[in-house]
C-alpha cells in the first residue's frame, strides 16, 4: 500500500519546468484556495457502507488506510463528493485513480474507477466522473471504492468532509439491560 501512496504523491509533486502542465497547473489551483467550504456529498450516495475506517499514517512513508473503503458494486457510479477541478485520471498500481481538487485546497481520490472525465474538466457537486471497476487490495475479494482525501501532504477522513450529523437527542431506553451485559 505504501508504494501506491508514494506514486500517488509523486505525481503531484510540483516539478520545475514540467512539460506535462500537471504541477503548474495544480500551484495556480491552490493558489486560488477559497476560504469558503464547499458542500461535500458521499460520492456513491447516501447509503454508505463501510468496509475499511481510514488510519492516518504518523508520516508520509508510515503504514496507515488513507482514507476509507466504502461498499460497492462492480460498474457503480461514482460522483464528485464536492465542486472542483480534475487534477489527475489515469492509472496507479494498475488502478484507474481520479483526483479531483476542491477550491478548499482538499483533494479527494477515487479508486479503483473507470474515468469518464478528463484532466483539467471542472465538476460540479454530484457530477459523474466515473465507475468502479476493478479491485482495491484492501477489499478484495469484494468489489468497493476507496475514497481518500488531503490538504497538501495531510491526508484526510474523507467521512469527515460529509459534515455534522445535525441534531443529535439521546432518548431514554427502558430495556433494563446494562452495558456492558453482565
């Protein structure tokens, strides 16, 4: 996994005098960090289930979960968990990964997914960018998205960036049961 996590911040890495316009363009984009947050929205919908928590490693090279598996069928849609600007779309590890930069300065990661977008193309809130296709190693042998998320080099609990729950009201409970069960 740690191999993956240092291609992935490879490839983001601004470089001096980048042919390929990919670091360059990513410093104009987070130079532009709006400090207003945008709305974030479960890229696979709002039944989400949970395979593997995110684990924030104690270092860029640690071992760790960056970020969170969530349940999902083979050729599921996947979509845009916020507004921003498609940063990266190809291959990693043999995995089709999206990137998407948020005006926030969070990035979200998508894998493994068969793009439907390009480099460079802007997206909306809950805008398609592609489907699940393949497997990632942490839930193999199902089928699921990996969901990632950072601001820079910090990598992020993309559930977190999902909000606050609202109200929360603990009711009473008559079950005459105690926890622990004795």
């Amino acid at each position: 996994m740690t191999i993956v996590v240092i291609a992935i911040a490879a490839i983001f890495t601004p470089v001096a005098g980048d042919s390929r316009g990919l670091a360059s363009e990513r410093r104009a984009s987070e130079s532009a960090v709006s400090p207003v947050r945008p709305v974030y929205r479960a890229p696979l919908g709002a039944d989400l289930r949970m395979l593997t928590g995110f684990d924030a490693p104690v270092d860029r090279y640690a071992a760790g979960h960056r970020g969170v598996d969530l349940a999902a069928a083979q050729s599921a849609p996947v979509r845009s968990a916020a507004t921003g600007t498609v940063v990266f779309t190809g291959a990693v590890a043999g995995r089709g990964v999206v990137v998407v930069l948020h005006p926030d300065g969070i990035s979200t990661e998508y894998e493994p997914v068969t793009s439907a977008v390009r480099s460079g193309q802007r997206l909306v809130v809950g805008e398609l960018l592609g489907a699940v296709h393949g497997r990632h190693p942490s839930c193999a042998p199902a089928s699921c998205l990996h969901w990632g998320a950072r601001r820079k080099e910090t990598y992020l609990d993309p559930m977190e960036l999902l909000g606050p729950l609202g109200t929360v009201r603990l009711l009473p409970w008559g079950g005459g049961q105690h926890f622990p069960p004795s």
